[in-house]
C-alpha cells in the first residue's frame, strides 16, 4: 500500500491533530476500560477508580511520545501508540483481591525487569520470526481482537441490553460505509482521516437518536495531577511471579505488533530496534507502576488505522500521546471519548482489525507455500483460535500455564515458532530468501555498472581537458 506521510514525514499543525484523533479514539476506550476493570472487580472506591483511569491516560500519553520519538536507546521510532493491557487484567485482579492494590503495583514494578532485561536479547528473538512465522503471528493478533469490534457493532457485549438491536447494527454499518468510501475516494486529508470523520459522523446521528449518555463528561473534574505511589508498594512473592509471567507473555505479543507494523509502514525491524521497542514497554510498564497505572503493552488496533489510511509518520502518534496527556490532567476531555457509543466504535474497529489480518496475509503472500510452511500457518493459527474461542480447553492446566497459554497470540506464535525449528528446511522453502538474494545482488550489478559508466564519463572529460590544454599550448 503507497503511504500518505511515511514514518519521518512531518504533516502541517493542523493536519496531525486530526489524523491524531483518530489513533487515540480507537485506543481511549481500551485504555480506560482496563483500571475501570480491575478498579470494579477489587472493590476501590470511585475516588480511587478517578486516579487510576487518570493515571492511565497520562502514562499512556508520556510513554507513546517516547516510543515515538526515542529518547536515546529506549523507544521504536514507530507509530506505535502505547497502553495500559488486557494481559495484566486477571493477575491484578488476583494480586489485588490478595494483597491489596499495593501489591498490584509492587508485583507490577518488580515484573517490568522481566521485559528491560529480556529486551537485550531481541535481536536473538528477532532470528526466530522468518515471513512464515511473523506473518502468522499477525493473522493471528488480528483473529484474536476480532471479536472485540463485533461487541462493539453489536452494541457492548453478549448478554447486555439491546445487544445484536437492529439500530445498533445500523449505526455500525453507517460508520463503516463511511470509512470505507472516503479511504477509498477521498482525497488528501480526508482519505488519510477517514477513521476519525467516520466517527465523527456516527457520533453525530448517535446524538440524534438519543444514545449518547453525556453523564461521564458531567462527573469528571475540570484539572487533575498525577501522584507518586498514590496506594503505595507491597511485595509478594507469588504476585511477582504471576506478573512476571504475564510479562513474558506481552513481550510475544508486542513482538507481534511491531512486526505488523513494521509491514505496514514499509519499515525493516531490525534486532536492535526490536530491543528499543520492548525496552520501552518495560521502563513505560514501570514508570506506571510509580504512578498508580497497570502494565502496559503496544495496541494492535492502531496497525489498523496506519495500514487503513497510509499513515505512519511517527510524529502524528506522538501527538497522539500528547492529547492523551491532556486528557489525563484535563479528565472531561477523556469524559468525551467514553460517552462514544459502542456501535460507533464497532464500526471503525471492524474494518481497523481486519485490516490487520489483511496485513498478515500480505506477509505470508511472500513465502513459498510449500507443505511445511502451510503446516506451520495451519497449525499455528489453529492452536491460537482454539483457546481464544473455547479457553476452556487450558481448565487443567496449572494456573502459571493458563496466563501463558490463554492468550491465543501467545500460544499460536509459540506453536509456530516450535514447529519452524523442528520441520527442516528444503530447498522450495528457501526459495524467498534466495530470490532475494538474487534481487539484492542485481541490485549491486547495477549500482557497479552504473559506478563504471560514471568513472568512464570522468576520465573522457579529463582526456578532453587535457587535449584542450594541448591544443592551446
């Protein structure tokens, strides 16, 4: 796909503050929803809940802008926009209904050195993910986020009043007809903001029909500032672990993540930037710990809004990181984004994960389909479907097991990392890396070919100046 603004680009003022809305509407609602999660299922207080949904928008914020723009070794230099994670949902829980909150972010900090130290070894990790492998872990990030954006079109979740409305599902489909056409139509800005006026739109006709619930504006504050350690720190070991496990886990999935988004932005991942990326996630997983935020991890939905709109410079998501900072000391600005209705979201998120799939077929499509290699992709996507569809399967396996394996993310890259190491390697399975080989010595053909035409060019106009002088004496 040709990219609109290409990773360095830098679009007009005005320009990135749009296109930077959309990347923080598609993720504000996971943002918050993850504190408000964990906040309800341990009992904290409202006053308490405020702080961590605030501590999550302005860690969010602070820690994309770095991932963005790099502050020496730490930090991508992608357009990746960073967020508290779904991973930690169940072992905060846990730790929180045992220890208290102290102990979810005492567990928490401790557990980030699991990713600031496995960050050193990304470039031996990086070796592992061949297009076979890589591309079916992106199939599978898209697979497995799927049926969040369903929910949403539908209109919450399974069970919920007026889940599956025929106006819910008509909302949906206005918002994803409208992005569909102005990416496909439009011109300039309004192809590249398509996401964002999409939603604009459905929240408009929402408003008319009545669903929008402008209470959460209405109750949140005017200012906040964060707080160092506002439930202070606790120790467990069995906390420790439980996060430290988790940990692993986000370091697969955000490997996944940035493979995808590497694709999408026409960007090579190199080892040493895969470190960069994973390190951030570590210190960015700690530094919200410090201030009252679960771990955080890279969002997937927002490889779906680059590879949508050919979007990927780096600097519109920082400025994405900085609206989330605003919204976080300036809490009726987040109060907004919630009172977006579900079916408005479903509508951009449907197309945003799809696309994510779309953009794992596109890495796959450049690999010999040899039986080994169909083996893998099978097999691979297969395990991770299997427990994101029916996690009951993993009901007897140790807890430890369980956090590992319940993400089907996890599960299907490990079968797919397995499964390349054990199967040998032909000649046909090859044949990419030898057809690029190929390509990269023409290339070099060239560049020498067109080096000795430029040293011939030289030396004749040097014969010609020295006759001239010849000529003259």
């Amino acid at each position: 796909m040709k990219l609109f603004y290409k990773v360095e680009d830098k679009p007009p003022v005005g320009a990135s503050i749009l296109l930077a809305l959309q990347h923080m509407l598609a993720a504000m609602g996971a943002i918050i929803a993850v504190p408000l999660v964990v906040g309800s299922a341990i009992g904290l207080p409202t006053d308490q809940m405020v702080i961590l949904v605030n501590a999550a928008l302005m860690v969010s914020g602070v820690v994309t802008i770095i991932q963005c723009k790099g502050v020496g070794p730490v930090g991508i230099r992608l357009p990746v926009v960073m967020g508290t994670s779904f991973t930690f949902v169940a072992i905060s829980i846990s730790i929180g209904l045992d220890a208290g909150v102290s102990g979810i972010f005492g567990a928490s900090l401790v557990g980030s050195m699991v990713m600031i130290i496995g960050s050193r070894f990304m470039p031996q990790i990086r070796k592992l993910f061949p297009p076979v492998v890589s591309g079916t872990v992106v199939v599978l990030i898209g697979l497995t986020i799927l049926p969040v954006s369903v929910d949403w079109f539908a209109g919450g979740f399974v069970g919920q009043d007026g889940y599956g409305e025929l106006s819910n599902l008509m909302l949906g489909t206005l918002v994803l007809v409208v992005v569909i056409v102005l990416s496909q139509v439009g011109k300039g800005i309004i192809s590249a903001a398509a996401i964002v006026i999409g939603m604009i739109v459905g929240y408009i006709v929402a408003m008319f029909m009545g669903i929008v619930d402008f209470s959460p504006v209405h109750n949140a504050a005017y200012f906040a500032l964060p707080e160092i350690m506002p439930f202070g720190l606790s120790f467990t070991v069995s906390g420790i672990i439980g996060m430290s496990i988790a940990y692993l886990v986000t370091i697969m999935e955000s490997t996944g993540d940035f493979l995808a988004l590497s694709d999408a932005t026409h960007t090579k991942l190199t080892g040493k930037k895969l470190s960069k990326g994973i390190l951030c996630d570590g210190i960015g997983s700690a530094l919200a710990s410090i201030f009252g935020a679960t771990p955080f991890s890279s969002f997937s939905q927002n490889v779906g809004i680059v590879s949508i709109t050919g979007v990927a410079s780096r600097h519109v998501v920082a400025v994405t990181g900085v609206i989330m900072l605003l919204a976080g000391m300036f809490p009726k600005l987040g109060g907004i984004v919630v009172t977006i209705p579900s079916p408005v979201l479903g509508g951009a998120g449907l197309v945003m994960f799809a696309m994510i799939i779309s953009a794992g077929i596109g890495i796959l499509s450049r690999i010999n389909f040899t039986k080994r290699n169909m083996l893998i992709i099978a097999v691979g996507v297969a395990s991770g479907m299997a427990v994101t569809v029916r996690p009951e399967i993993l009901a007897s396996l140790p807890d430890s097991m369980q956090v590992v394996m319940g993400s089907g993310i996890t599960t299907g890259s490990l079968v797919a990392l397995v499964l390349n190491t054990v199967l040998g390697i032909n000649r046909a399975d090859e044949a990419e890396s030898a057809e690029e080989k190929r390509q990269a010595l023409e290339e070099q053909i060239k560049e020498c070919e067109a080096c000795n035409r430029a040293l011939e060019e030289e030396e004749k106009l040097a014969r010609q100046q020295e006759q001239a002088e010849l000529e003259r004496s």
